[in-house]
C-alpha cells in the first residue's frame, strides 16, 4: 500500500516529487516545484487547513521547525496525525536529513540527486573571503545571524556574514547600522523576501549587490546540486565592477582539494 504523505515545506515538496512523487496526497500553496504537480492545497506554511490535512489522511506530515508553526503541528498530533520535523542549519546537516527522510521514513531508494547534490559541494576551491551582509527581509531591515542554513552555504562560497555571531539567527538591525558594518558586499536573494535590481540594491549605495535565487540559497533538495554553480556566478557577476571576480580553481591544476563537506 503507497503511503500518502503531506508536505508542508517547499524544498522536502521537491525532493519527495523528484524521489517519490506518487507518495505526495497534499502540500502547501507555497509549494511551487515541481510546477505540474497535481495533488491537493492545504494553505500555507504558516496557516495550513488542519481539518483539510486530517482529511487527507496522511501516514506522515514532513514540516520543519522554522517554516512552520509549532502549535498547528501540535494540533496535527493530537488529531493522531504523524509528523516528521526537519532542523536544517548546515549543509551536512541538511543532506543527513534528507537521506534519513526518504530512506527511512519513507522507505524510498537513496535517489541519484542526492548523489549529485553531495558531489557538487565536494572540495570546492577556496574563494577570496567578502564581508557581507544579506537581508531576507525589509520593512524592518532583517538579515543573516548565527546558526542558518543559507549562512553556512554562503559561508562555503566566500561569503563571510558580518552578523553570522549575532546572538539572534534572523535579527532585525536598522539600515544606519548596516551601512555603518562597511560591508563589501550586499546579497539579496528573491525569498522570503522578493529583493529585485529595483528593490533593495538603492539602499547601499557604493556596495556590490549579488541577487540571488532564494531556491538555490535556502532549499535543501534537488536544486542543491546545481546550488554551488549558480550562486557563485550571481556572486561573482556583483563584484565584477568592483575588483577581480571570485574565481574558481582550475581542476586541472589540482586547484580543488579532495574530501567531502566539512
């Protein structure tokens, strides 16, 4: 019997569909990838249909413990739903999660994306460090500080956060005072937050801004293994004007070293 699961963050939506899709019975209106996938909406991450869920009588809800609310997933296991709760803040954290998700409780084979994802983030070549800041939010100002999962993927492509030992993960810090950090570097990505060239780049003027796609900056699934490549030719595009680009190693000069992710 095929186990019917609903999906209540975006990035697990797309790696269930990419390893599993005829699993998925319902997932948020937030879940955009895959584009053609045809099960039921159950709301928002943050304001999800609980009797639409019950309803569906899912074997497993997968959430995660910053997109979705403790007290519906409460609500969701006193109704004697199952449910799953990811914490991802790193990236070995992150691949560890998802092979536990689809080959433990969802009893998948380990996919071949999963494979790919990991190759793509080993031994990447050292990159010239930038102090930056990176807002995911405006209205008020708020940005990157300790222990996230997008800080620990820029941290891997050269990006020193100037908040990463803030004692608040996404703290809210007025624009005097980010311009004031003198950072080298802005990053906006288009999520939570939808930073465009014409909304966001304006408030540091002088600074490098590097747009960034927020899938590949704060999903964790199929859209990693492309992730290192996409993100560091965005970063690279932004500091072009301002002095020589980060650069990869050339493999063919032993440039990259070997190992896996720290």
């Amino acid at each position: 019997m095929t186990m019917r699961v609903v999906s209540l963050v975006p990035s697990l939506t797309e790696a269930i569909a990419a390893s599993g899709r005829e699993l998925l019975v319902g997932v948020t209106d937030w879940c955009t990838e895959p584009g053609d996938l045809a099960v039921a909406r159950v709301g928002g991450t943050k304001n999800p249909d609980l009797a639409r869920i019950v309803a569906l009588r899912p074997d497993l809800v997968v959430a995660n413990e910053e997109e979705n609310r403790a007290v519906d997933l409460a609500a969701l296991r006193a109704a004697g739903v199952p449910v799953r709760v990811t914490e991802v803040r790193t990236l070995p954290q992150a691949f560890a999660k998802l092979a536990a998700l689809l080959t433990g409780d969802l009893g998948l084979a380990r996919p071949g994306w999963l494979d790919a994802a990991e190759l793509a983030w080993q031994g990447l070549p050292d990159r010239s460090q930038v102090r930056a800041v990176v807002p995911i939010w405006r209205r008020p100002w708020m940005v990157l500080g300790r222990d996230t999962f997008a800080g620990d993927v820029l941290r891997r492509l050269g990006v020193r956060l100037i908040h990463a030992e803030h004692p608040e993960r996404y703290p809210a810090i007025p624009i005097g005072e980010l311009l004031a950090a003198d950072p080298e570097l802005v990053v906006l990505p288009d999520e939570p937050y939808r930073f465009t060239a014409e909304d966001g780049p304006e408030a540091f003027p002088g600074v490098p801004a590097a747009l960034l796609s927020g899938r590949h900056l704060t999903w964790y699934g199929p859209s990693l293994a492309e992730a290192p490549q996409v993100l560091a030719a965005a970063l690279d595009r932004a500091l072009r004007s301002a002095g020589p680009p980060l650069t990869w190693g050339d493999p063919s000069k032993g440039d990259l070293p070997a190992g896996g992710v720290p």
